[in-house]
C-alpha cells in the first residue's frame, strides 16, 4: 500500500515535471529561463549579499545580514540531503527530457538555486512587505527554472523553497 502511493506520487511529480520542460523549445520561456536561474547561483546570490551588506546602513543593512547569513547557513542542510538522499537528476532518469548542454552532475533534491534565492530574499519580504511584488515572482522564476531546464523535480524545488523561506525567517529573528 505505501509503496504503491510513493509510486503514484512519483508519476505525479514526473508528469508536473513534464509539463514545464516540455515547453525548453519555446524561444522566450528558453531565454527566460536560462536568465533567472542565475539569479539563484552562488555567484550572484553571494555578490548581491555583500553588496547589500557593503552598500546599506541602519535596518537595511541588518536585514542584508540576515540574508548573508541566511544564505550561508541554508547550504548547510542542502549539502547534508544531498549526500543522505542521493536523487538522481530528473534528465537522467526521465525519457526525452530536454536539458542544457554539460547539465549538473551532482544529486537533485533539493534544488540548491531555490533555496539561495528564498534564503537571501525572504528577510527582506519580511522588512519590505510591499517588495514581495518584485522578489517573490524572481524567487518562484527560479525555482520554475530549475525544473524547465530539467535539472530539477518539483518537490526538489518545493523543499529548497521550504528551506530558503524558514532559514530566512530564522536569520531576520536573529538580527531584528
């Protein structure tokens, strides 16, 4: 019984999976797509952390703390996933997925560019409420990205999110 409901929740996921990478051929979702997921590599996730921290002052700056140190703790846990539940990549597994030339190696779950971008963007939804307009619709972009370039399931996504959202209430606590 509970092997045949995993299963069932398995084909679910493999199906909502299907349903976003199958549009990789359309010109503006590919362009698109391939642009945000950037916004949650360590690359701009760290610049942007420092520069907030460098650049702003009073609560401001407290609050790009929080998201520093939100960013840098969440990567704890995803590590420690990674190695307990070995998840192969979706484009591995799924037939005829659609995948970026020279795709990530390393396990799926969770999806790490989601859980820096909810990480680093949740303490200033908190601090600004009206920025949500702007930070979360990024943050779901590049979770959505991650499963359209097919280097991601849903639920590796829903996790990081999950993750990146309660590190960064954690971390804005601390600091405010």
């Amino acid at each position: 019984m509970k092997k045949k409901i995993i299963q069932k929740l398995y084909e679910l996921e493999c199906q909502l999976f299907r349903m976003l990478n199958r549009h990789f051929d359309r010109k503006f979702l590919s362009r698109y797509f391939r642009f945000v997921t950037h916004f949650g590599g360590a690359l701009l996730t760290i610049a942007i952390a420092l520069l907030l921290m460098i650049f702003t002052s009073g609560s401001l700056k407290l609050t790009a703390y929080a998201g520093g140190l939100s960013l840098a703790l969440s990567h704890v846990p995803v590590a420690i996933m990674k190695k307990l539940y070995p998840r192969k990549r979706p484009y591995l597994q799924i037939k005829d997925t659609k995948v970026l030339e020279n795709p990530l190696t390393d396990h799926s779950f969770p999806s790490g560019h989601t859980t820096a971008i909810f990480s680093l963007t949740t303490p200033f939804f908190i601090y600004f409420p009206f920025a949500v307009i702007i930070l979360l619709p990024l943050a779901f972009s590049v979770g959505l990205s991650r499963i359209f370039l097919g280097l991601h399931y849903p639920t590796d996504v829903l996790v990081g999110s999950i993750l990146g959202t309660c590190t960064g209430l954690f971390c804005f606590s601390f600091f405010h």
